[in-house]
C-alpha cells in the first residue's frame, strides 16, 4: 500500500470509530511508523535484521513498546521535541482509552487538559489551504465529513496524529531513500 492510501485508510478509520477506538487506531498507526523511522536507523544486513533487529521490535524486545519507540526517535534526533512532547501526549490519552474501564470520550477534562497541549494540531491548521483559496484541488463534494460523535478536542486529537503521522511517514521516506541511493554506488564498485 503506498504513503498517500495508508494515510487515507488511517484518517477514514479514525473518523468511523469511537472515542476510544479513534484514540487506540492513532496509536498503533503512530507506533507502526515510528517502528519504520527507527528501522531506517538500524543496520539492513539480513543476517543482524533476523538475529538482532527483528528481536529489538518483538513483544518482549527493548523497542516493544510505544513509549520506548518514541524516547530512542526522540534520542536519536529523529523527531523534534514538538514531536516527541505530541508523542508522549497522545500515548497518555491512549493510556486512558486502553486501561481506563470506564467509559472513556474526548468530552472527559483529562482527556480535554491534554489533547488542548496538542501542538501539531496548530502546525495542521496553519498549513490548511484558506477557504477562499483558488489553489485547493479537492472538490467540495469530496471534502471528509466531520464524525457524528466528533468534538473540538476528537478534531485536534485526529489534525495532531495526521500531522504527526504525516511527518513521521516523510521522514522514513526520505531516510530510505537515501540509505538507497548510498546502496547504489557501493553495489557499482562490487562488480
């Protein structure tokens, strides 16, 4: 599936879920693309990607977790700290969707406290095309519809995680395109 549709397939999934399910989907998809941006990261030699990589990232590995994904990106310099600090925010309100029994909505005061800290969510808005903008190329008959269930806090929690995911997803990109290009010339040299 290329960048553009898993992006797509993520919004749509969040917007047709609960409260908590938008919450807990954010989530895995923010921890499967810093996997993918830590993965660039690491050495790609299949014999250390089978024996030590692929160990790193298992259930019981070091980098399991989504906060230990979000600490070493952020350690590595591979996210910024307005990133890390959105991270560690929306893991927080996925800590209270996932081991909180009781019924759990963005209308809950934790969850507004934290979810109004979002700054991505003002880095999404500022680079949104005006309404008046001539150079917008999405019809308006295609523009999303706000979720049934959604509030102020479920939409900046959802323009926060694409922006974040957004950022992440570029990031592995450009990282494994140039790991790529630096393959090439070493594989020339080889023949």
């Amino acid at each position: 599936m290329d960048r553009e549709a898993r992006k797509n397939q993520i919004l749509r999934e969040l917007e047709a879920e609960s409260d908590r399910g938008c919450v807990l989907v954010a989530a895995s998809a923010l921890d499967v693309l810093l996997e993918e941006l830590l993965r660039t990261s690491l050495i790609t030699d299949p014999h250390a990607v089978k024996h030590a990589v692929t160990l790193l990232f298992e259930a019981m590995g070091p980098m399991a977790t989504f906060s230990a994904k979000i600490k070493l990106a952020y350690g590595l310099g591979l996210i910024d700290k307005l990133h890390f600090s959105d991270l560690e925010k929306i893991r927080r309100i996925r800590n209270i969707a996932s081991h909180e029994y009781s019924p759990m909505t963005f209308e809950s005061q934790e969850i507004i406290e934290i979810s109004r800290t979002l700054e991505a969510a003002d880095l999404a808005v500022r680079s949104l095309p005006l309404p008046d903008d001539k150079s917008s190329t999405t019809p308006p008959s295609e523009t999303p519809k706000p979720h049934s269930k959604s509030s102020k806090e479920r939409l900046r929690f959802s323009m926060s995680v694409a922006y974040v995911a957004g950022t992440l997803d570029a990031k592995s990109e450009i990282r494994e395109s140039k790991r790529r290009s630096a393959e090439v010339p070493s594989r020339s040299h080889e023949s």
